[in-house]
C-alpha cells in the first residue's frame, strides 16, 4: 500500500463516526412535537418530519457543487412543497434548490476564517403556502484540509550554557504553530527535529526542547553554534508542511585554562641613563579564557634583584610591564637574570589542578652603557660661615666625579643667577668655596647657590647641586628702644609713680635670646626728678622721684637711658627720652592740648609772616580780577567810550594826586548794597586775628574761617571791584561859582555812613557825559 492509499484510509477512519451520526438526524423541535403526540395516545399515527444527512464541505475547494439535501417525508415528488432556506451563508454561499431540496455551494470556504455555518430550512405548501414542515436548524461544518504550515513563534532563538556541561543539558525549548484543525485528523500535529547541530545537541520531537546531546564542549576550540530545527505536521508524515528556526548557541567561559608563557626566556636592554619608572619591556602570558577568568597577576620571584625592577599587569592587554625601580649604573652591574611567574586571580578548582594555574619564565635585562654627566657626593651641601668671616676664607669644598670609565676631569662654577652680589667665590678645579664680600647676617642670614660641575672634555655634561650656607650672627649691633616712647608727667604725679614702661630690640641673634639690661649714665650727683628701674625681662620701668611737676616750672625734662645687651662683647647706646609735663585729665590721660609749649620768637615771626603772606595773595587775586575785568570793558567800548573814558581817567588821576595825603575809600554804590563792612570793622577784624595769631595756626578752625569769610565775600559780592561806577571828584578852578566838588577834604565822609542829603544846586549829573544810566553814577 502506497503513502496515498494510507492517506485515504486515515481520512475515512477519521471522518466516519460523523457520517453514522449524522444521517436520520431529527432535529430537537421534531423530536418534541412527535414525544408530545405519542404521549397522548398510542392510538395516534406518528407526524413524519425532516430528512436529511450531516453535511460536511471540504475547504479550499473552488469546485460549484451539490452539497446535500433537505426533504421533507411529505414530499412525494409532485412538486408541490417549495423548500427555503435562510441563515449564515444562504442565498450567497449555499442555495438550495425549492423543488427537490438540494443544497449547493457557490464560493470557496475556509475554516480558519470560518469552520461552520448555522442555517435555517423551511418546507411550505405551494398551493395552500402553509408550513408543512416547522423551520429546522442545522449545521454545515467546513472540513479542514491541511493548508497551513506551522510557524514557529518567539524567535529569534538565543541561549548560552556553560562550558563543559553534562550530556542532557537543557539549553532552549522551541515552539510552533498550525492554523489548521487540531481536532481534525494530523493536520496541526506537530513533530520537531534537528537538521543541523548534531551531534552536540538534540531535541524532542513532542516539546522542542534542546538538550545537549555531546559532554566537555570546550570554549576555546569553538564558542558558538547554530543549530537548525525543523517542525512538521501531520506527524511528520510525506505531504505535510514543515518550517525551521535557527536557533542560536554561546558556550559560556569557564576557568578551565592557566596561563602559559610562550618563550621561557625573555630579553631587554635598557639605557643606565634611563630615569626611574621607564618601560623596560612587556611580557605576556597567554590564557584561553576570557573575562575574569582570563585576569592574571605578575611577580619577579629573584629577591636579590626585584628592587631594581618591578612588573605590573596592564588591566586592559593582561601584560606584564617590567618597569625600572631604582637607577642603573652600568660600571657597577651590567645584567640582570630574573624569573618572572604568572598566575590567575580566579582558581576553580572543579577544572583544574591549583599548580596548573600558574606559569614561570626568565627575564635578562642588560644594561648598556652612556656617557654620564658628573655626579656629586652630597644632594644638597649645607654649611656655616660666621658674619665675621674675612674675605678668602675657605667655607668647604664640593665634590663630584664621572663615574664613566673614562673619568674626565671636572670643572666647577657658581651660577651667576644664584649669587647676583658675588658675595662667593669657588675654585673651578677643586671646588673650594671661599667668602668673596664681607657678610652681615642682618642684611641676608642665608644664601642658596647653585653649583654647576661641567666634564672638560664635554661640556654638554652638567650637573648641578644646591650650596645653603647659613651666616651664623655675632654681636655687631647695639641694642636700641624698641619704639619712639613720648613719655609725659601728670603736674599731679606722685613720687614712685610709672611714668613709662619701655623696652628695646636689637638686630643681631643670639642663640640664647635676648637680655637687655637698663639703666642711668653714672653721675656723682643723682637725677632728682626720675629714676629707672630694671624688670630683668628685657623691659625698664621709668619712675617718678618726687611730686608737684608744674609747666610753669619746666615744661620737659630730658632723660638719659642706657641699654646694654648680653653678647659677647656686650655693646651698649644710650637715648635721651624727653619727659613733657602735661596736665591731665582725671583719668590720667594727657590730652593733645594739655601741654602747652612756649614758642620762641623765631616761631611767632614764622607764623605772622605765613598769615601776611596769605593775606597778600589774597589782595593779588583781587587785584589781577579787578584788571581783567576793566579790560574787558574797554575793549567793548567803541572809539568814541575810549576817549571819553581816556578824559575821565584823566580827571581820577588829578584828583587823585591832589588827594594823596588824604585816606583812599573805595568806591561803592550805597543803593545797591544791604550791607557792607565798615573799615573799622575789617581793622578791628585783622587786628584781632594778629593778636591772636602766635596761639593759632593755618590748621587752626578760627583762622580757616577768617580766610574763607573773606574770599566768599570777594566772590560773591558783586559790588566789589571790578566797579560798575566810579566816583569822579575835580576842581573846576578857582573862579567857580560852586566851590570844589571834591569830597576829599571832608574829614567826615566815611562811605560806610549811608546819607541822605539834598544836593541842592550843586550836583551835577555826569550820567550823559560817561554814559550811565540814572541809578549808576552820581555826584
């Protein structure tokens, strides 16, 4: 039997059990009317009913065909029942033929979109169009066929497992899919196996789950696989569909692999001029793993030379980086041999044997030769040299080599930039250091040279080293006060009583400290005024040695202090203190204006020359103002003002020179002014003030005042100079009827005195002749 012929049977088997259940079918409405009536007697003919067989329409099929059929057991073929048939798919899908009952399909079914339909059938008289059937359901069930393929779902597939794994592992489990009727024969029965990934994995055919099938896959030789699993239906048998998946397989690292050198000796070469922390070279150590089981740390095992070198391990690459510790010599030792060992930071000893994480191998360094600058024995010297010292003496000597196998000769200098003053000097064969200026300690207690060391035969080869030389202090300063002290005595003072407390400094150092020790120039007659007393901690207090001190008296007294320090030799000074006599406030303070110096003669004639001195520049501005302005005038004035203004002076003058002897008053117009200053006034003002000047100063506030006073009238009083008028006084002869005009032979005119008299006759008005107007000028 061919795979058709078993196809077929499979389908019969499959489908038969509808067939025997499906035919003489009454429908459940039928069933209750004919129960009724055989309930109600047995004597009563049973109602015959509906007949038909279960219809089933195979999906996909294009083909317009009948069917089934629907027939009512009144029908005797004469055509006088019309069948109708309503419902899901009636008229448009299914139609049925109204005289015989057939049932046909016009349009192709599918069952994932629909898998059965529910219709109604009715059976009426055509003559009488009365139901000779009650309506009936019944069902059209679409039978599957197996148009589907199965799909898988969830992908794409990714799984990882471990290294080494057990065979049976379970790594991924697979799914699919069918659309087609699980119910219904094999259509949607699903059966998985593997195309490719054998013999590493396997799956089960009914669940999709993938083991695997091949124990200790190892990382290193092959870390990924992709295996290919296949799905069909109908139970994998010929004519079904099939899909596949790849599914996509990583081996995890496991630490199963140590590291391993790949040379067992390694070989450097590095400069003896190579600064400390160069690179000597890089090692490596190779590892099958990866990740943290790959991580690795580095050790030199040889004790003797592991402080010339050490290894670190790159955290990025896993090397080793051999680095240079501490300086090479090559003349002292030109190789160096080394073991060097390797070993994983992660052990697991599931895998591996401890011992087998780990490797050794041997690392030569040489060293190689170069042509070094000198070399100094010191880094840095420090000396001492006493501020006494006399030019030439030796302070010490520097010392530097070539430690190169040739051991050229060396050259030693200062360098100009540490000893701008040229206070050293040291010899450029030896390097002996001498003192080249005299030294004071209190001008600079240290230098910092710096020494320069050059081969003669390559000056390119230099080195240099740091010279502090301290300058040690003798005692070359005498002790002075340790401030300008203005001592003063209350006119109360008791005897005994503090008048001041002092104390001194002095500019040498002694090791010890400072001690000063106080007191009065020896004399055979003994201060009765003041007396000093030491308080044996560097200060001295000043005494009053009796009572009633009065400015009438003396106002200062003058004391003598000696100082005297404690160096070897001991140096003294001696300051006169000047001691004023003050009267105090009751609190004891002396107040600025509390002591009163008397002025010497040459100080009063200072002072009132400054004050003369002020007034007359005073006057001078004044003055060069009035000027200016009269200028101004007579360049405004036309030819014709000129030259009666010309005459008009000429006139001022005559009566100017016939008035010499008389007092000058100044001109002044009385109605434009509230109020002026009279004379005597201003000389009783300027008196005052020079009576009083040998008490007062410029800085004084009364005298500011005076000054200010009288420049702010200057400036703000229009009516003074320059003058908007002028009184003009003449003789007009002897022969005049009037008499003299002048009013300068008046002992009693004072322009101060504002009058009001009736000229009379005798005035003339000048106004037209000078050009004024009524208000300005009159006589």
């Amino acid at each position: 039997m061919d795979n058709c012929s078993a196809l077929h049977v499979l389908l019969m088997i499959s489908i038969m059990p509808g067939w025997l259940v499906g035919d003489f079918i009454i429908s459940k409405k039928q069933h209750e009317i004919r129960s009724s009536k055989i309930s109600r007697g047995s004597h009563l003919r049973v109602r015959r009913g509906w007949i038909w067989s279960q219809i089933f329409v195979e999906e996909e099929d294009p083909t317009p065909r009948k069917i089934g059929q629907l027939k009512s057991d009144y029908d005797t073929g004469d055509f006088t029942i019309k069948y109708i048939l309503s419902g899901e798919g009636a008229g448009e899908i299914f139609k049925i033929d109204e005289y015989t009952g057939d049932i046909y399909l016009s349009q192709r079914l599918d069952r994932e979109l629909k898998p059965f339909y529910i219709l109604q059938a009715q059976a009426i008289n055509r003559s009488s169009k009365q139901p000779v059937e009650p309506e009936s359901e019944f069902i059209i069930k679409v039978q599957d066929i197996n148009d589907n393929a199965p799909i898988f779902i969830n992908e794409p597939y990714v799984s990882s497992i471990p290294e080494m794994c057990p065979t049976g592992t379970t790594v991924i489990q697979v799914t699919a899919t069918d659309a087609d009727d699980p119910m219904f024969g094999n259509n949607a029965k699903l059966i998985y196996s593997i195309l490719e990934g054998e013999p590493y994995f396997s799956v089960e055919p009914k669940t999709g789950i993938i083991v695997t099938s091949l124990s200790n896959m190892d990382r290193e030789a092959r870390e990924t696989y992709l295996v290919v699993v296949q799905v069909k239906d109908m139970l994998g048998l010929t004519g079904g569909y099939s899909a596949t998946t790849t599914v996509t397989i990583s081996l995890m690292d496991v630490n199963d692999n140590g590291p391993t050198f790949q040379h067992n000796l390694y070989t450097f070469a590095i400069s003896e001029s190579a600064p400390v922390g160069t690179t000597v070279g890089r090692i490596m150590a190779d590892d099958g793993d990866v990740g943290v089981n790959a991580k690795m740390n580095y050790s030199l095992e040889d004790l003797e030379e592991s402080s010339t070198f050490t290894i670190q391990t790159d955290p990025d690459t896993q090397e080793g980086i051999v680095i240079l510790a501490q300086p090479l010599d090559y003349e002292s030792k030109r190789r160096f041999v080394i073991a060097v060992e390797a070993i994983n930071e992660i052990i697991d000893t599931r895998f591996l044997s401890e011992h087998e994480f780990r490797d050794r191998t041997t690392l030569k360094i040489t060293v190689t030769n170069e042509d070094e600058p000198p070399i100094f024995y010191e880094r840095p010297y420090n000396w001492k040299v006493l501020e006494s010292a006399q030019i030439g003496t030796q302070i010490g000597t520097i010392y530097a080599k070539d430690t190169d196998t040739t051991n050229n000769p060396i050259r030693y200098s200062i360098s100009k930039s540490s000893d701008t003053r040229q206070m050293f000097r040291i010899d450029p064969s030896n390097g002996t250091v001498y003192v080249a200026n005299l030294l004071d300690r209190e001008t600079a207690a240290w230098y910092n040279l710096t020494i320069n060391a050059r081969e003669i035969s390559n000056e390119q080869l230099s080195s240099s080293v740091t010279l502090n030389i301290t300058v040690l202090d003798i005692n070359d300063n005498v002790p002075t006060l340790s401030q300008d002290y203005r001592p003063y005595v209350c006119e109360d003072t008791q005897a005994g009583e503090l008048i001041e407390l002092i104390s001194a400094t002095d500019e040498d150092d002694p090791v010890d400290g400072h001690h000063f020790y106080f007191s009065m120039i020896p004399d055979k007659h003994i201060n009765p005024n003041f007396t000093i007393r030491d308080n044996q901690d560097n200060t001295a207090s000043i005494l009053a040695r009796r009572s009633t001190f009065t400015q009438h008296d003396r106002t200062h007294y003058h004391l003598p202090v000696v100082i005297k320090d404690s160096g070897s030799p001991v140096l003294s000074s001696t300051t006169t203190l000047t001691i004023r006599v003050c009267v105090c406030q009751p609190t004891g303070h002396c107040p600025s204006g509390g002591v009163e110096v008397s002025l010497d003669i040459s100080m009063q004639i200072l002072l009132g020359l400054s004050v003369c001195l002020i007034t007359l520049a005073v006057l001078s501005t004044l003055m060069l103002a009035v000027r200016k302005y009269k200028t101004l005038r007579q360049e405004k004035m036309g030819t014709k003002e000129l030259e009666t203004m010309e005459f008009s002076e000429k006139i001022l003058s005559f009566a100017i020179l016939e008035t010499e002897s008389s007092q000058t008053v100044p001109l002044r117009h009385p109605r434009q002014r509230e109020r002026k200053l009279c004379r005597e006034e201003v000389t009783t003002s300027i008196r005052m003030s020079l009576r009083h000047s040998h008490l007062i100063g410029p800085e004084d506030t009364v005298f500011q005042q005076f000054i200010m006073d009288r420049l702010a009238e200057a400036d703000e009083d229009p009516y003074v100079p320059p003058f908007d008028c002028l009184h003009t006084y003449a003789f007009e002869g002897t022969g005049s009827v009037t008499g003299s005009l002048s009013s300068l032979e008046s002992v009693t005119f004072d322009p101060c005195v504002s009058q009001t008299r009736d000229a009379g006759p005798h005035l003339l008005r000048l106004s037209p002749w000078l050009g004024a107007t009524a208000d300005e000028t009159s006589f």
